[in-house]
C-alpha cells in the first residue's frame, strides 16, 4: 500500500474530529442554555400552579348572577 491512503485516512480523521470537536461544543453550549432555561421556569411554574388552583376553586365556588329576563 501507498503512504498516500495512510495520508488519506489522517486527513479524514482529523477532520472527522474537528467535526466532533464543533458538534460536542454546539452541544454543550445548547445544553447551559436549556439548563438555565429549566433553573427559571421550575420556580416560575411551580408557583403558578397554586395560583391558577385558587382561581379555579374561587370560580367554582362563586354562585352564578341571575340573568335578568327582558319582557
């Protein structure tokens, strides 16, 4: 065999883990992202929760007004 295969397969290599090198430093930029994301709306949806129960249950328990009859 040539040393040019061998040449041609380190060339692919080194670009196949350059590719991975980007792809894996996308991806862990991605994921600080969502991370923060998710450290933000726990709290922010877990008290709106009780918020959104106490209005239902106030709806519930408010007695509808007459609707009064034109005649």
């Amino acid at each position: 065999m040539s040393v040019t295969v061998y040449e041609s397969a380190l060339e692919q290599a080194k670009n196949d883990l350059t590719w991975i090198t980007r792809e894996f430093e996308r991806l862990r930029l991605r994921k600080e992202l969502i991370e923060k994301l998710v450290d933000v709306l726990t709290p922010l949806i877990s008290n709106l929760n009780p918020v959104e129960e106490l209005a239902a249950s106030h709806e519930a328990a408010a007695p509808e007004a007459p609707v009064p009859h034109e005649g």
